[in-house]
C-alpha cells in the first residue's frame, strides 16, 4: 500500500485537487494546502470559536477510520488577511485622534472584523465536502494498484465489492479465497489500509451516497438495501465517513441540483 505521503503526493498532483485549490484560493483569498497528517491532534470540525479563528485548521481526509492527508488553512493566511485589513485601516483611525495598538486588540474583534463566523463556517464546509470528495478518489488510486497486490486479496475485494449487500462475515471471505481468516486479515490490511469490516462499510456507504440522489426511496430503505441490518448504525457509519448525516447530505444534492440553471430549450 502507498505510504501516506506517497498518496497525499498523488492526490496533490491530480487534476481534482489542482481544480479545487485554484478556484477556493480565487473565491476566498486564502491559501489552500493538502498534507500528511504527521499524527497531530485535530480539533473538532465545526467547532467556532475566536481561537480556533486564530489556529490551524484541519480537514481531515479519511480512508476507512484511518487519517491519510490534512486539507489545512493556515494561520499564515488568516494573519496575512488580519494585518492588511488593520494597515487599510489605520490611518483613518488615526486621523479620528485614535490609536491603534495591534498587538491589544482583542482576538475576537480581529477575527469578526476580517472573517464572519458565518463565512468561516462556510468555508470549514466546502472543505469538508472536498475532503469526502478526496477520500473516495484516494480509495480509486489505492483500487488502481489492485494489479500489484497479492492475488489473494484482489480475490477478496471482488468477492466483497460483489456480495456488499449481503451478510456475509470474514471468515466467508477467508474460505472463499483459501486461506485462514488470521493470515486474510494480515494481508487484506496489509494491502489496502483497511480492514475487511472497513473496506464492506465504505463500499456499503459509497453505494448509499448515489442512492440518496434519488428522492423515491427513503433513508431507512437505502441503509437497508445497501446491506445495513440496523438503521442506527447506518447513520454513525455514513456521518462518520462522509462527515454528515445521509439526511443532510441528501438536502445538499437537491439544494446543489435546484441552483443548476435549467435552459428553457429542449
């Protein structure tokens, strides 16, 4: 299997990723990168606050429960963003009779002067977004090297990319390919970074995702045909991979596909 850096590498140098920097970094004006997440501590998503305004922030990307890369934007940029708002600014401070000490301003009124809340949180979104966007393309270059991988386990990723929707347990997949389930495991996760409940499981929700365009069926029908047993897990699962509910998620596709401007010609 790749290292994570050799992966991050690859995703860095698709056309993807490349496509998705230059128009964030043109809509935005902060600075994007995506990098390997060298075991640091992630703060939670979603979680708003003047400090956080004032930190790293970092989108992971996921593959299974494992972290493989960091879509980051920086402190550098936030300051950078801070310190030309507050040089426009000073003179007409000044002007007023006032002074300006940067170094005392408080944190918070910084970051409300030069970044919404609203329009952060907006921005932690499409990165969380493109994130779930990158794990699934970093899972097709991973399914790419299939070719070098033992024999046995491209055996057992088209056994269970071809039963998904069944119940069908490890040591089923162990016997079809001949081998025990011990030594399935230590190759299966060997190879590809996940385990064989994992690999079902992000099968299971990537079938779930297309799905769930489609506004007939209900979430509970999808979970349970895509191979759920439980609709409770269904939702851990999918928000644990995706980064929200399959219901929110849903609301996104129909919301996405009512901006696409419809030609009034056939």
């Amino acid at each position: 299997m790749l290292k994570e850096a050799e992966l991050v590498d690859q995703l860095c140098r698709s056309t993807v990723y490349q496509d998705f920097e230059r128009a964030f970094c043109e809509v935005t004006q902060f600075q994007l990168r995506l990098t390997p997440p060298r075991n640091r501590s992630l703060p939670r998503n979603g979680q708003i606050n003047g400090h956080q305004f004032s930190s790293v922030t970092d989108v992971p990307v996921r593959l299974g429960d494992t972290i493989v890369g960091l879509l980051q934007l920086g402190r550098p940029a936030l300051e950078a963003t801070r310190a030309g708002y507050f040089k426009d600014s000073e003179k007409p401070i000044r002007d007023a009779g006032e002074s300006l000490d940067f170094n005392r301003v408080p944190n918070d009124y910084i970051d409300s002067a030069v970044l919404s809340r609203s329009r952060y949180a907006a921005m932690v979104r499409l990165l969380e977004l493109f994130a779930n966007q990158l794990s699934f393309f970093a899972n097709e270059i991973l399914t790419q090297q299939a070719e070098r991988e033992p024999y046995r386990v491209r055996m057992a990723r088209a056994y269970i990319s071809n039963r998904q929707t069944e119940d069908f347990s490890l040591s089923d997949v162990a016997r079809a390919i001949h081998v025990s389930p011990f030594y399935f495991c230590k190759i299966f996760k060997k190879a590809t970074g996940l385990t064989f409940i994992e690999f079902r499981n992000r099968l299971r929700i990537e079938s779930a995702t297309k799905l769930l365009a489609k506004p007939k069926q209900s979430v509970s029908e999808i979970a349970y045909s895509v191979g759920f047993q439980s609709l409770t897990q269904f939702n851990r699962l999918f928000r644990r991979i995706v980064g929200q509910s399959p219901t929110t998620f849903r609301c996104s596709l129909i919301k996405d596909r009512d901006l696409v401007p419809v030609s009034p010609h056939p």
